[in-house]
C-alpha cells in the first residue's frame, strides 16, 4: 500500500491519504523466540490431553516440568495460540422458566 521509493508523494502523505498512523508504516513484526517456541509446543501438547486446564494449572504444570515461567507469559501464548480452557460458560441469556413473566 505504501511505497517507499518511486513514489512522489511522502511517507507522510500516503499516511495521511490511507488515513494509516505514520507509525504503522515503519513498524516492523519481531519472529517469535525460540524459547516461546518451545514453551508453546509444551502448551499445545499439553492442552491436547487436558483442556481444561486454564493459565494458573498450565503455568505449575510447566513449573513442575523445571521451565521458569510466570503466568502473564503463560497468557500472552496461550492467547497467541487460540487456546482457551473448557469450562461450563454463564448461560444469561437463556429464558428462565416457563412461569416467570416476560416483560416488554
């Protein structure tokens, strides 16, 4: 979208005509690590056989393991992942029973 060079108009500009933060355009991803590799292939592995296991278990499972990890890390891979625990979910959106009145 933006270009760099041949162009005639400015970074600024082609920001500013995308409607895009400048920096956005000079934002380069960082690879992932190879020790958040490891740990999320642990993650996955474990997840598999146990899903319910939520952030606080899977963080004293990898501590029980020997793997230093705290469990804000724990979270930020397991959201990077997709994973989530299983768990029963609030159901608040469910009528409740037959003789209670609904009210407009």
């Amino acid at each position: 979208m933006i270009e760099r060079e041949r162009c005639q108009l400015s970074i600024r500009a082609q920001c500013r005509l995308l409607g895009v933060n400048r920096s956005s355009a000079y934002y380069e991803p960082r690879a992932v690590r190879q020790s958040d590799l490891a740990v999320m292939r642990l993650l996955d592995e474990q997840y598999t056989l146990t899903p319910q296991y939520g952030i606080e278990r899977m963080t004293a499972w990898l501590k029980r393991k020997g793997i230093v990890v705290g469990h804000n890390r724990v979270r930020r891979l397991m959201r990077l992942m997709g994973l989530e625990a299983i768990y029963p979910k609030p159901r608040l959106s469910q009528p409740g029973s037959q003789e209670h009145r609904k009210y407009p």
